[in-house]
C-alpha cells in the first residue's frame, strides 16, 4: 500500500536559484527555500571514511554471498548413504526441530 505525500508537488523546486548554482556542499533551510551555507565549497568532493569494523563487515558479507547456498559434500555423503542403504532416519531429532518451528511461529 502507497504511502501518500502531501504538501509538495512535483512543479514546486526543492531549491532556490542560489543553491543550484552549487554543484556540492552542505544546504540550509531559510524559510521554504533551501541556500548553500558559507562553508560549503563549490565542487567540493564528500568522503566517507570506513572503520575497520565496517570494513570487515564488508568482507564478511562478500565471502556470505559467494559460498554456495548448498553444502555439495554433505549431498554427496548423503546419496551415497541412500545408494548403500545405510542411510538412517532420526525421527525424534525430526519431531523435535518441527516443534522448534511450530514454538517459533507463535
């Protein structure tokens, strides 16, 4: 469901003349119109500077999104258990994660 905006219309400029004339740099409120401050330099590139912690969040990310969704040995180990008929069921450690979900769900 769209949440509905009011009070601007899209014919309405977010910025006065003097502002667009900027090409970056911070902005003040005066009244309905938006100005450059003094501080703001014209062309001025922002830089973001990561921690180390966000750095390591990033690599941690990156290794999450390339490993593969499915554990290929695991499948293996398991066909070969099902071909050998050695593969065993343990219906009470099925029983117990169902309940943990059905507990979850509530």
């Amino acid at each position: 469901m769209p949440n509905k905006i009011e009070g601007y219309k899209s014919s309405q400029s977010l910025l006065s003349s003097a502002a667009k004339g900027a090409k970056a740099g911070a902005v003040e409120r005066t009244g309905s119109h938006l100005r450059p401050t003094e501080n703001a330099e014209a062309g001025a590139a922002d830089q973001v500077t990561l921690t180390q912690s966000a750095r390591d969040l990033q690599q941690v990310a990156t290794a999450v999104a390339n490993a593969p969704v499915v554990d290929s040995n695991r499948v293996e180990m398991a066909k070969r258990a099902i071909d050998n008929g050695t593969y065993q069921v343990n219906a009470g450690k099925i029983a117990d994660k169902i309940l943990q979900f059905e507990k979850l769900l509530k």
